[in-house]
C-alpha cells in the first residue's frame, strides 16, 4: 500500500501508555496515525519511535478538554489529510474521590476530557467518513464504566457515557459503512496503575482469572482487529480486554 492509499488514524492520548501503543500498532499496520495529547515533546518521542520502526504519521499537541481547541485541531487535520478514517478515543483523566468529597469541578474536567472530547472528536469524523462510506470509531472505555468503582463517580460516569455514545453512532452511522465500537481494559500496567501500591496491584491480579495486568500492547491488538476490514460486520460492541475482570 503506498502512501497516497494509507488510511488516516487519530489517537488521543497518543503519548504514552494505552495511547502509545495503540498508536504504533496502528502504524506498523500502515496506517498514517496523527498523535494527539498535550505534551508536544512525549508526542514527539513517540513518532520518532514510529518512524524508526518504518511507519508515518505527525504530532498535534491539544489541550482535549478545551471544546475550542479540540475543533480547531481536528478542523486542521481534516483539511491537510483531506479525511480520517479511523478515530480513537484513548484520552482520560482521573480526579478521584469519594463522592461525598468530590467537588464539582473534579466532576466536570473528568467528564470534559474522558467524554465530551469523544463527543466532539465523534461529531468531527461523522461527516468525512460518511462521504467515504468507511469508517471505524473505536472509543477506549474502561471496565470501571461498566461496573463501578469506589472513589471513581466522576471517572464510570465519563466512561460508562462513552459506551452509551458508541451504541448511539453504531446506529447512526452503520448505513453508511461505519463501524463504532467500545474497548473496555481492565488492570493494565500504565502510569495510572503505577501509581499505586505494589500490594493493592498485587491483590487484584490474584483476583483475576489470568493472574496478571495486561500490557498496553494487549489493549493494541483489540483495536486494530477493530480497526481492520475483518471486523466490518462488528459494530456497537464492548469487548472488554480486562484478564477475566468481569466475566
């Protein structure tokens, strides 16, 4: 496939953990992936990794939970790419806290960067992948939106938003040849769970059926399958990526 035919992917949150991995499988597979997170210098460092593996792409640093910012960019990159054909939501923060202590503005930056971003990213692609009549819209969810978590109302309120969304656009847009769906990690060894104590990660792998975190990789491998031609008639779907987590 030459450059001119390579499908166009945008990952968020592009520069490090999850983000970063989905974002070099995406370009080993041959596509032309645009980086997307607000540290231009580690979005960097991660296409330099990227094209010294032979792939292609560019970096766009944006602040996601400014509305202005986050159309502004995507504007850009639909006009200098002409189209993108496969979005992927990856970008999230945490602000936890039990809810009885949570302040408002804890709930709202979770809910700006975790689920309007995915709504304003999603609204973005709609039109250009109905033109191609192709698309595929991978939104990463987390199993915390599925079940809950202690100290996480704003965080599963964001992500179980983001399931709700990807059902919606299944139906929207599947005539037109466009795909959405959810992947849903569990404990996955990323700057998030390194924050926490070696005993609490200890005692919830024991919990889980395969005995282990996952690696960012595992999560990688579930997108591109999304991603691909041969999951054309996979749509509005949670595959959950969580070692057993919620079975």
């Amino acid at each position: 496939m030459g450059n001119n035919e390579r499908r166009v992917a945008l990952v968020t949150g592009a520069s490090r953990g999850i983000g970063r991995a989905i974002a070099k499988r995406l370009a080993s597979d041959g596509h032309h992936v645009v980086l997307v997170a607000r540290d231009q210098s580690r979005l960097d460092e991660v296409l330099s990794e990227i094209e010294a593996d032979g792939g292609v792409g560019e970096s766009r640093a944006c602040d996601l939970g400014d509305p202005a910012s986050l159309e502004a960019m995507m504007e850009s990159v639909l006009s200098d790419r002409g189209r993108l054909d496969v979005l992927v939501n990856n970008a999230g923060i945490n602000r936890d806290g039990l809810i009885l202590r949570m302040s408002d503005e804890d709930f709202d930056e979770v809910l700006a960067v975790n689920l309007r971003a995915t709504f304003i990213t999603c609204r973005a692609v709609a039109r250009s992948m109905m033109r191609g009549r192709w698309g595929r819209i991978i939104n990463i969810s987390s199993v915390t939106g599925l079940v809950g978590n202690p100290g996480q109302a704003n965080y599963a309120a964001a992500k179980a938003g983001m399931v709700g969304m990807t059902k919606t656009l299944a139906k929207e847009l599947g005539s037109k040849g466009i795909t959405a769906n959810v992947v849903a990690p569990g404990f996955i060894e990323t700057d998030m769970t390194e924050a926490m104590s070696s005993e609490i990660l200890a005692e919830a792998a024991k919990r889980l059926p395969l005995r282990r975190l996952g690696r960012p990789e595992e999560i990688a491998h579930a997108v591109a399958y999304l991603a691909s031609e041969d999951a054309g008639y996979v749509t509005g779907q949670v595959l959950t990526v969580d070692g057993g987590m919620v079975c």
